[in-house]
C-alpha cells in the first residue's frame, strides 16, 4: 500500500487518507502542492474552502 507524508503533521499516512492541496500562488513559486492527512485538512483546511 502507498503512503504519503503528511505537509503539516509529517505523519506517514496511507494514500487513500491524504488529501490533495494544490495552490496557485500567482508568484514565482507558480503551482505548489501536497498531501495532508485528512485530520490536519480537516483542522487547518476545511475551513478555508467550504462555501
Ligand atoms: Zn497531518
């Protein structure tokens, strides 16, 4: 099974619990992205992104 390492907690999670994080940074670092974990997205993330 495939894992990713989380960008903000850096726990070694499996990839079907990470979530994605793409951010286009209209700068010169362009496109940066990512894995999270499910619970750092759901504690720093959701919130940004939910309607
Ligand atoms: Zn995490």
């Amino acid at each position: 099974m495939s894992t990713e390492p989380c960008g903000i907690c850096e726990a070694t999670v499996p990839y079907s619990d990470t979530v994605h994080v793409t951010i286009h940074t209209k700068s010169d670092a362009g496109v940066v992205d990512g894995y999270v974990c499910r619970s750092c997205y759901e504690a720093h993330l959701q919130e940004y992104f939910e309607d």
